[in-house]
C-alpha cells in the first residue's frame, strides 16, 4: 500500500517517521508513514488508497496540541504541510489554506490593517488545527471570523459555512473523516499602527508566559465553565510535581512540560493523575484540551516525584 502511495500520489512519503520530530512535546513513536501530498488532486488519491486498503490515517497540523503514544501510529499521517496559499482581499475577505502557519497568517493580515486575530499572536500550529480548536486568545477566537470552510469528505471537496462547525469553547464540530483544507475569513479593517501594537504585545505576553521550562504543548486541561483549569490545578497542589520525565510547571499549573527525558506514558499518565485528584478534591472534571492518539509501548515502570 506503501508504495502505491508514493507511486500513484505526487508527495512526499515518509516511512516509519518518529512523530516526536513533529509535536511540540517532542515525544511519540513513529507513524508507518507520513505523507505530504502535493496538491488537492494527490490528497484525494491518498484518502482513497488508504481507504479501500483499510489503513487508518490522521491529519497532523502543527503537532502543537497532539500527544501520540510511545508505540507510534500504525497508520500513515498526511501532512498539508504544500497546502500554504494566502489571499487577502481589499474588502477584509481572506482565504487561507490549512497547511498556513497560523501566527505566520495573523502576522500578514496585522500588516494588511485587518483586525480579529491579532490577538491569537504566537499561538503555535496551522490554520487546519486553529479551525478545528477554534484557537483563541485574549478576547479573540478563530470561529468568530470564519465565514466558510473547505472541506474534503469522502472523494469531494465542497465550501461550508460557519455556522455548520458550531463552534465552541476551544472546539468545533467536525464529522469523522473530513479534512479541512482551507478557510476564507472576514476581518474588520483596523489602524495598522495599533494592530502591530497588540501583536507585539500579545508575543511579548507568550513568550513570557511559555517560559515553562521546556517543551510543552500549552495548556493541557479546557477551563470548565466560570473556572481555571490552572488554578483548580494549582490548589490540588500539582504545581512542580511529576510522573517520569514529565513535570507541571512551576510557572503555570496548566502546563505540562517534557524535561527532556520524558515519554508520551508519563505525559498522558500524569494528565489522568491530575484529572482525578482535581475531580476527588474539588468535585470538578477537568477536560483535557490535547489529542492523544496512537498504540502505547511495552509498560515499565514510573514513579510519582514529589
């Protein structure tokens, strides 16, 4: 299936590629593939092949927000990582495609005096992934300028508006299957001069605030309704403490961070941990907001670090 993938499909393949060179943890085991079609065409045959062959597969944006598990992905991840065309029109209309790096997006619109994202300045990953999160930031969410969505399901690519993703808290609603492709917004017209003055602001701020310690994948847990995720954290007294190689910033309890020894089942056993001492102490589930996917590896042992 392989190499019909790569002799069917413009692209470039990948085999057994480690997925910790492509997540802001830096931890996973490898993918049977990864696959970096070249244009619509080619990513409408890769599905296809995948498809009728069984093979599973998963859209990889940023691999800000993902944890893959040390056994890897038994699948082929397709990366749009060529899928990176901007277009930015006089009247405040933007189409952007999914493979656009997202902070690289919002510098640009910054630039073109559009305002309602410049406050999403720094967040890491693809506006595929900003779409799917509905990513935000002070008080701005992607959602809120998204006027229609591109959408690949099954063999056909079709325009759909907003209002079909519902979009939410840190989520937007997607049936199973689907990629997204592209994106077209509408921005408000702003003063350049000011725009550039929040940008500069708001990377200052992440900058700051992500000094964790090392790799991280941003906030772990959603905030639940009239809380912080963080603060609930913090109380529980998680705050420095860890499983393995994988620690809660001392600096944000909402971080976990990779100390440089760290493996996925560390990270993904102190996620669990945290979930449950924040629900035993304090009544609250915590939802997390990170994508864990993958098989686990052979267990070994770990050890809670005061």
């Amino acid at each position: 299936m392989l190499d019909d993938l790569m002799h069917r499909c413009r692209g470039h393949l990948l085999r057994d590629e480690p997925l910790w060179r492509h997540t802001s943890w830096q931890v996973g085991g490898p993918a049977a593939a990864l696959f970096r079609p070249a244009n619509h065409v080619d990513l409408v045959k890769a599905v296809r092949l995948l498809d009728a062959a069984g093979c599973p597969w998963l859209v990889l944006g940023g691999g800000s927000n993902l944890l893959v598990r040390d056994g890897g992905f038994q699948g082929v991840v397709l990366d749009l990582h060529e899928f990176t065309t901007v277009r930015i029109g006089t009247d405040g209309r933007v189409e952007a495609e999914a493979g656009v790096r997202l902070n690289g997006l919002v510098k640009q619109l910054v630039a073109a005096g559009l305002g309602g994202l410049e406050e999403l300045a720094g967040i890491p990953g693809t506006v595929g992934g900003a779409l799917v999160m509905n990513a935000g930031a002070g008080s701005q969410e992607f959602g809120r300028v998204v006027e229609e969505v591109e959408i690949l399901s099954g063999e056909t690519f079709s325009w759909r508006p907003a209002a079909a993703f519902a979009f939410g808290y840190r989520q937007a609603s997607l049936e199973p299957g689907a990629i997204v492709t592209a994106v077209r917004l509408h921005l408000s017209g702003g003063d350049p001069e000011m725009l550039q003055a929040t940008y500069a602001e708001r990377m200052s701020h992440r900058r700051q605030a992500h000094a964790v310690g090392g790799p991280s994948a941003g906030s772990v847990f959603r905030n639940p309704p009239g809380q912080k995720a963080w603060e609930l954290i913090a109380g529980c007294g998680w705050q420095g403490r860890g499983v393995g190689g994988a620690k809660v910033s001392e600096r944000h309890a909402n971080f976990i961070v990779n100390t440089g020894r760290a493996m996925a089942a560390d990270i993904e056993t102190l996620i669990e941990t945290i979930r449950a001492d924040v629900e035993r102490q304090t009544g609250v589930q915590l939802e997390a907001e990170v994508k864990i996917v993958g098989e686990p590896a052979a267990a070994r042992p770990v050890s809670e670090e005061a």
